[in-house]
C-alpha cells in the first residue's frame, strides 16, 4: 500500500455509508429458513462427485465467554460454569462425527479453526479431546500444508498453554488485544496488560506458530489519534506476523452489551477517520502488506503469498488462504460453505441439542447458490481479495458478455471512476488507493440482493 498521504478524506466521508462486509455473498441475511439439513446433505452428496473433489476446511464454534466485552457482535454465551462446555463437546464431538459420514474419507482437511465467543475458555484437555475425535473421523493434513489455528483471550492462558496448542497440531494463532489504553480497556469492560500479552506472544513465537496474528479495533470510547497510535507502537514491538484493525460497529439496538457504551464517547466520525488514515500510514512504514478491509499481513506471511498466487478468499472469518475447500461448520450458529450452498446451524443452543441428539444436523437455514449468486460472488471475491477484476475471466468461467450483462452496473462504475476509486482499462478494472478502502462500495454495485430488497441500515458503516 502506497501514498497513504494520497487519500481524498473528503471523498471517503461522501462515501461513507453502509454496506455488507462481504464475507458471503449472499450474505447471511438472506438465508432462507426453507433450506434444511437435508438440503445441505444432498449438497455434501454432490460434492464427493466432483472429478476432483475439494479438500476440507472445519470451524468450530465455541459460544462461552467468562465475561463481557461491551464492543462484542458476536454469538456468545456468558457464563462461568465450566461444565456447560462438557456438555456443549459431547454434542460437538458427535457432530464431528455425522458430518464425517456424508464426506468422502480421503479428502483432507487443510484448514481447522476454533472460534468464538472463547476457544480458550475451553481447558487443553478438553481441546485435545475434540481434535482427537476429529482425528478419528476425519484425515487431517500433513503438518507442512495443515492452516490450522485457534483464536485465543490472552486473559485466558499461560504460556505453558500456548507450548500445550502448540503439540496438539495448531500452527497459527489470533489473539484478541482491541486497544491497550487503560480508559479505553475499562469503558469497553476488556482488561489486559500489555506485558502479559506480550509474555503470550512471545511462547507463541518460541513454541513455533508459523504465523501470529493480533486483533485491534478502531472507533472504540475514548479512543484518540494518539492513543491508539500508543496501542500500534506496542503492537509493533511484538512483531506479529498479521494485524488485523476492525472498524467498531456502533448498533446497540441489535446488539444488547453495545448498550453500555456511551455514545458522547465514541470518537466523531471525524476523528475515527484520522485513526484509520494514521493506522495506515503506521502499518505501512512498518512494511505490512495491506491484504484488503482489515488486514495486514508481512510480506512472508501466509496471507501475502496466498494473496499473490491466487488463493486468497474471503469467508465467515475474514480472509483466508487455500480458497479451493469446502467449509464445514460446527457448532451452534456456525455457517458452512459446502460447494454451491451455504447453511447456519440453529442460533439456540437447546434447539442445537435436540437436534443433535436426535443424530440429525443442527443445520437451520441457508441458501442454494443459482448461476448468478455464482457469478456475482465471484466478482465480489476478487474485488475483495485482489482489487482488481478481470472481465475476460468471468466471460470465459461464466458463459456471459460482461458489457451485456452488467450494463447498469458499468454506468454506475462510471461515477466512481471519475471519483478516484477505480481505473478502467479495457477488460480491466482496478481499484485505487482509496478505493480499496472503500472496496465494500464498490462491491455493493453487484449486489443484486442489496438493490432488490435488503436496507443498508442492516448492516455497519464502511469505515
């Protein structure tokens, strides 16, 4: 990324509206309540009959955290009884083991992720029993080509735990800071001290994690320019291999906890930008690559090369390499991507033991991809991935004339070409500096579900 001084301000603030993150398309919002566990069986079916079936990628969700963070979107359960996950891993566990049933047995599984909520609320026992029925159900990757990684509260371990991931398998590591300013941990209910994350980054690294990567957020209460320009100055002390900088999505009227946070805290809008502008220019002198959104990633990393050589994607946790993979997912609320659908399990842990328990998928809704959706998410996914798009491509993958197809949106690229954010040249489109920050914009222009009948006040601001 270059010229961080270059960005139009003024331009990104007329644009700064809302919009899908993209991690789908479509995306979760227009799953459908009709497609059901036996939807997503034929699905599973189908893809065993490719002539060259994809490999594996497995997410676990695991829902428990032992406190609050006030910023928190995600799916979670509070609760500090321990035992609740013994329960949770004996239905997991048995997923494991309907989903092996409908997958062929030799397609590996290059990519596992444990997410959450909090993976680490989970004990190294207890993570080791669910690898090892994985292992048993399931044939995992050779250590030289597995991604397998854990998202970690560094509240939660000690750096023996950090040794103990490590032997069982795990290769990459995220571990969740957000901000390290005091008034800033306390208004969002999130206390960690700096020296202890860095104690847990450190075994990380000497326990032989190919790739670290951190968490931050900008836009949080009482964040300043100066202060979380502090919060990047130690970040880059540690030498994390990936950085990833979301942007706080202020909606407390769908997310219950965000109600604590005040607004006449929250940074102006002005000012957030001002620490999205200083972020870059930060990372950027640091030499991190920008992947794309949030990302940022050395040039060495796994993200970077994946980015190079065409195997970059975007899925439910942001980008990722090895974009040939089925993605199953398990657990409560997880979303899969088995070849032309995707699914979500049920958001209700009970109705998720029922289901399991009865030795049926705990699959709630989803959505079967037609020729369009293919075609369209394909277009969002290199935009988002690659910032650029090469039309000849999806004609020949796609069977269509681009300029025939896509007439309205060409016109509507027109006005954002003429606003810096992109440069077409004959069969190429390529996004600029300001527009790959501004890429979910751009992306919104194929999507036909957002023009049809979706609101953008269901989703975050761009930046």
């Amino acid at each position: 990324m270059s010229s961080p001084l270059s960005i139009d301000l003024d331009l990104i603030r007329r644009y700064d509206t809302t919009g899908p993150r993209y991690t789908s398309y479509p995306t979760a919002v227009h799953f459908s309540a009709h497609f059901s566990d036996i939807d997503y069986r034929r699905c599973a079916q189908l893809s065993n009959e490719d002539p060259i079936p994809n490999p594996l990628s497995l997410y676990f969700h695991i829902p428990f955290c032992s406190t609050l963070c006030y910023y928190c979107a995600c799916n979670k359960i509070l609760t500090k009884v321990r035992s609740k996950a013994e329960t949770y891993l004996r239905s997991l566990r048995e997923e494991v083991r309907l989903q092996s049933e409908l997958f062929h047995s030799d397609r590996k599984v290059l990519q596992l992720h444990l997410g959450g909520g909090t993976p680490t609320f989970l004990t190294i026992r207890q993570i080791d029993q669910l690898l090892s029925t994985v292992s048993a159900h399931f044939a995992l990757a050779d250590e030289h080509d597995r991604d397998y990684s854990i998202e970690i509260d560094p509240r939660t371990v000690e750096a023996e735990d950090i040794f103990a991931l490590r032997a069982l398998g795990f290769n990459r590591i995220s571990i969740g800071i957000q901000d390290f300013e005091p008034n800033v941990q306390a208004a969002v209910h999130r206390i960690q001290s700096y020296e202890h994350t860095l104690a847990v980054i450190v075994a990380a690294r000497r326990a032989g994690f190919r790739s670290i990567s951190v968490d931050l957020m900008y836009g949080l209460p009482l964040q300043t320019v100066s202060s979380f320009r502090s919060t990047l100055d130690k970040v880059l002390l540690a030498d994390p291999d990936r950085i990833c900088v979301f942007n706080y999505a202020h909606l407390p009227e769908r997310f219950a906890p965000q109600r604590r946070i005040l607004d006449r805290d929250l940074p102006s809008p002005q000012e957030k930008l001002e620490i999205l502008i200083n972020t870059l220019e930060c990372l950027d002198d640091a030499e991190y690559q920008y992947i794309g959104m949030d990302h940022f990633a050395k040039h060495d990393d796994d993200l970077s090369a994946a980015q190079r050589d065409g195997t970059l994607y975007r899925n439910f946790q942001g980008y990722a390499t090895h974009a040939n993979c089925d993605l199953l997912g398990m657990g409560v609320t997880s979303i899969g991507h088995v070849r032309d659908c995707y699914s979500q399990n049920t958001h209700n842990l009970d109705q998720y033991y029922r289901h399991i328990d009865a030795g049926r998928l705990a699959v709630s809704r989803g959505i079967e991809l037609t020729h369009d959706d293919k075609l369209r998410a394909e277009i969002i996914n290199q935009l988002m991935c690659y910032s650029r798009l090469n039309t000849n491509t999806v004609e020949q993958r796609h069977g269509i004339r681009f300029t025939d197809y896509f007439k309205g949106e060409l016109q509507a690229l027109e006005g954002m070409e003429k606003d810096g954010l992109l440069v077409i040249q004959g069969n190429q489109i390529h996004l600029t500096l300001t527009g790959r920050l501004l890429v979910r914009n751009v992306c919104m222009i194929f999507d036909r579900y957002l023009h049809h009948d979706q609101p953008k006040k269901s989703f975050s601001r761009v930046i």
